[in-house]
C-alpha cells in the first residue's frame, strides 16, 4: 500500500420509500468496510432537511486501498441491494 490517501464523496438521492432500507444497507456496508485494510474512514451521513439525500464519505489508502474495497463480498451485497433504491448516484 501507498502512503497517499484518497477520499471519495459519493452523493446519493434516494426514493423516499427506500431511506430506511438505504441507511440500514449502508450502515451494515461501511461497518464492514472500516475493517478492511485499505480502507481508513467510512461515513454514511443524511440530510436532516432533506432526508432523502445521503453522502458517503469514504477515505481509502490509495487508488489500491478503494479498488480492493470494490472487490470486497460486503460492497457487493450493498451495491446490489441498494441499486434498485437510487433515485440518482453522483460519485463512485
């Protein structure tokens, strides 16, 4: 690994139906996330005027530390159950 960082902000609008699914999901996915070695900081934050949006705020060691991430058995399962939840994704 690197000694450089890199932080991802990924802004997430969510449909209204799905915000308590989309926080439980992402909550489970960045608990697991913060063990893995590449990665340094997981936070999932949501607007309080407006619930329906959301921020992941993500800092990895290095390019390698998010592309492992990326290959991790938990992103996968949160990336599959919350796609159908997005209303719009910028980020990632």
């Amino acid at each position: 690994m690197t000694n450089s960082y890199l932080a991802v902000m990924v802004y997430v609008h969510v449909l209204p139906e799905s915000i308590e699914a989309f926080r439980a999901a992402s909550l489970t996915n960045a608990a697991a996330s913060i063990h893995e070695p590449g990665v340094v900081r997981f936070d999932v934050m949501q607007e309080a005027s407006a619930p329906t949006r959301f921020v992941l705020f993500e800092v990895y060691r290095g390019q390698e530390g998010a592309a492992a991430h990326k290959q991790a058995p938990h992103y996968h399962a949160w990336r599959d159950t919350v796609a159908p939840m997005m209303a719009e994704q910028i980020g990632r």
